[in-house]
C-alpha cells in the first residue's frame, strides 16, 4: 500500500513538474483574428510556434479593428493579468508603454538586427524610449476596393481611374441587379472608407487633416466635399449593412451578390481562403485617386511585463514573428505585405506583390501615412472622436455642413 502511495506520489510529482515545464512554455496571446482568412493565417504562426515547442492559449476577441479586444485587455491589465502578448495598432502600443506595462524585446532585436530590416515607418510604433516593445507581424493598408471581376466585366472591364468613373461603375452594377457596394456599417468600417476618400482628395490634405489635426484642414470645404462623397456612397449599400461584420460583406463580393468592397487587404485572406483568384475572380485596386499612395496599418504583438519563467517564450514567439520565412507563409495567407524590406515577393500572388510594390514606393515617395480608420494617424480618443462624427454622418444624422463643424470641435476635445 505505501509503496501505491509513493508511486502516486512520484507520479503526481512527475505530473506537477511536467506542467510546470508546459506552463513555462507557453504563450497566452490575444487578438481579434477570427473570422475565416485571419484564422487561417493565426495558424501559421500557432503551428511555428509549436514546432519550436511553444504551445498557445488562444484568447480571440471578435470585432473587427480591435475595438473590443481592446477593452478586454484593459480588464485583464487592470485585474494585474495580462496576457503573453497582445495583437495591437499603432497609437495603442505607445499609450501602452507610456503606461510602462509593455516588456522588453532588446536581445532577440538587437541579435537579429531588427533596426536594419524593419522599416522606420513601423519602428516609430515597436520602439518606446530607444527599446522594442512590440514585433511587427505584417504590414496592411487601406485604400483598396475589393471587385467582383464578373461584374466588372459586364461592366466594360475597365477599372473606375478617378471618382466620376467609380460612380459610373457602381450605377451599372446597380442595374446588374448586384448591390454596388458590400459594406458592414459598424464605425471602423465606416472609418475606412473615409480614410480613403479623405486620401482622395489630396496627399497634403491626409496629412493636414488626420495627421497634423490642423483644424483647417479639418474643417475646410474639401472636408465637406469628403463627407459628400460619403453622402453619396451611402446610396449603393443595402438596406441590411448595419452592424454587419466586415468578412461578411468580404463575403457578398465573392458570392457575385454585390459588385465591390472597400476594405484593406485583410479581405484578400476571405477571397483566398475561398478558393478565389486574383485577376481571375477579382480585382485588387487602390481607391480611385489615391494611386502612389499608402494608408497602411501594422498589425504588431506587443508584448507585456510577464514573469521570469513567461521570457523565454515570449522572446521565443518575437524571434519566430520576425523570420523573414514565417514573414512570407504568414502575409501570403493573410493578405498583407511581410513587416520586413528583405523578404522576397515570390511566394505571393498579383495584389500582394503590388501592396509590397505600392508600399516600398510610396515610402520613398513620402506618401505613406499612417491609417486614421486603424489607429496610426492618432491615439485612440481623437480616432474615436472621429469615428463618431464619421459614423453618425454616413447614417444621416449630421449634414456634410454639420459633420465638419463637429469633426472640427471633437477633434479639439480629444487632443
Ligand atoms: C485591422 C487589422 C487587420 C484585420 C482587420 C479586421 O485592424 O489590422 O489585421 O484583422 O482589422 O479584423
């Protein structure tokens, strides 16, 4: 009988140290990936991590742009819990190492020589204070329309080159019989389309309005000229767009019940997972205007203040994000371009090597600016702030005349 007990014991104790062992290889990682081509590409970065004897806790938080993941985060910080590493944007990373919650990358960056081959653009938002807080996983943008080539095709086959051409299109797709424009009405979708309207109008006038602030920009005619044109997008949605998840609309596209969708590239991953070719199903196209140009967002993992026994794993995931092969399995499948200048474009199809393109010129060009609708023209309270008036314009609340007053006054209250 004692000897039962000493085995149970033993094995019991065996079983304590093997958890141990697994706990302390282990990373608990949030993030809003969870509709069908965000999944598919999470996994690539699961299963590395795997082979590298990492195992995961998967924390999803569903809501496109991470508005809810957000405050989910916020709770578990509070609660003194926070998890491993966390899917983040732009302006949330810096409030979050403000806070000084964010760890330390140093050693795996410094080693593997990040400064060199992340681009500057990105490291503005990995870096707090000279230190790297947060490995960038890829780089997406958002100026991009989304067609069905069937319709375009019956369209005339020609791409819409400037507004009045866009207009033209989305009135024959309406007498196809098609709802012109798939689009999920929830803020940061409605966001998204501004920033690309908003980029339309002018390079200067991106800048001035999302990423200086200037409140003359911000409430100009060329403002309101913006929120018209919104006016006028709103006429080609459906009656059902409100509330509807972004992958959804991505969704009405691919099955020929709506022409096209203005989205960034994270919706190529919902036309790949569906077997959907690009030149050959549809077309990839930078919003009409806005050619040589970039509103990009960086999906990064900042990782958080963790104990002794949770660094080496959380190192362990930094190094793997930043491979330069992981870069290319991992943007391949999700739609965006690596995070990474030295990672080659073979292994990707017609749209990401011409977002790999568009972003390498653009930067040069010094047209790449931070996304307002994704959290990298501005810290949350002034994209909120927008969100809000952009929203509440696009469902006919506010006139184009009201909508700049009030941009111009939230803005001013959330700087
Ligand atoms: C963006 C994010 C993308 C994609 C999208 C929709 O903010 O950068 O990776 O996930 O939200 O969920």
């Amino acid at each position: 009988m004692k000897k039962l007990m000493n085995t149970v014991a033993a094995a019991a104790m065996l079983l304590g140290t093997a958890t141990m062992a697994r706990a302390a290889e282990n990373v608990e990682v949030l993030h809003w990936w969870t509709s069908g081509g965000e999944a598919t590409a999470l996994e690539v970065l699961k299963k590395d991590l795997e082979s590298k004897g990492i195992t995961w806790s998967d924390m999803p938080v569903s809501g496109g742009g991470g508005t809810e993941a957000m405050t989910v985060l916020r709770a578990r910080v509070t609660a003194g819990n926070p998890p491993t590493a966390v899917q983040m944007l732009g302006f949330d990373i810096t409030d979050w190492a403000k806070q000084g919650a964010l760890g330390n990358l140093d050693e795996v960056a410094a080693k593997e020589k990040w400064d060199d081959v992340i681009p500057t653009a990105l490291q503005k938002f990995s870096k707090y204070d000279g230190h790297w807080i947060a490995a960038p996983v890829n780089v997406h943008s958002t100026n991009w329309i989304w067609i069905n080539k069937a319709a375009l095709d019956k369209a005339g086959g020609k791409e819409p080159a400037n507004w009045d051409e866009l207009i033209a299109l989305l009135d024959n797709f309406k007498a196809q019989g098609i709802i012109p424009i798939a689009h999920g009405g929830v803020p940061w979708e409605d966001a998204t389309i501004f920033d690309a309207v908003v980029l339309s109008l002018g390079n200067d006038f991106y800048k001035s309005a999302f990423i200086d602030l200037d409140p003359a920009a911000l409430g100009s005619d060329k403002m309101k000229e913006a929120f018209d044109r919104m006016t006028k997008l709103r006429t080609y949605v459906d009656d059902n767009f409100s509330g509807r998840d972004w992958n959804l609309a991505s969704a009405m596209v691919i099955e020929n019940k709506a022409g096209l969708q203005f989205m960034g590239d994270w919706a190529k991953g919902e036309f790949i997972k569906a077997g959907k070719v690009p030149g050959k199903d549809f077309v990839c196209m930078r919003f009409p205007g806005t050619q040589g140009s970039v509103t990009f967002n960086s999906d990064q993992f900042a990782m958080f203040k963790v104990s002794e026994a949770q660094l080496k794993p959380q190192l362990v995931m930094a190094s793997a994000i930043e491979s330069p092969t992981f870069q290319s399995a991992f943007n391949v499948v999700k739609g965006s371009a690596p995070a990474r200048t030295d990672v080659p474009d073979t292994a990707f199809d017609d749209c990401g090597k011409k977002a790999i393109k568009d972003l390498a010129e653009a930067n040069k060009a010094g047209t790449l600016f931070g996304s307002m609708a994704h959290g990298h023209a501005n810290p949350a309270a002034v994209k909120n702030a927008i969100y809000d008036v952009v929203t509440r314009e696009f469902n006919g609340d506010l006139t184009s005349e009201e909508a700049v007053k009030e941009l111009v006054a939230a803005v001013a209250a959330a700087k």
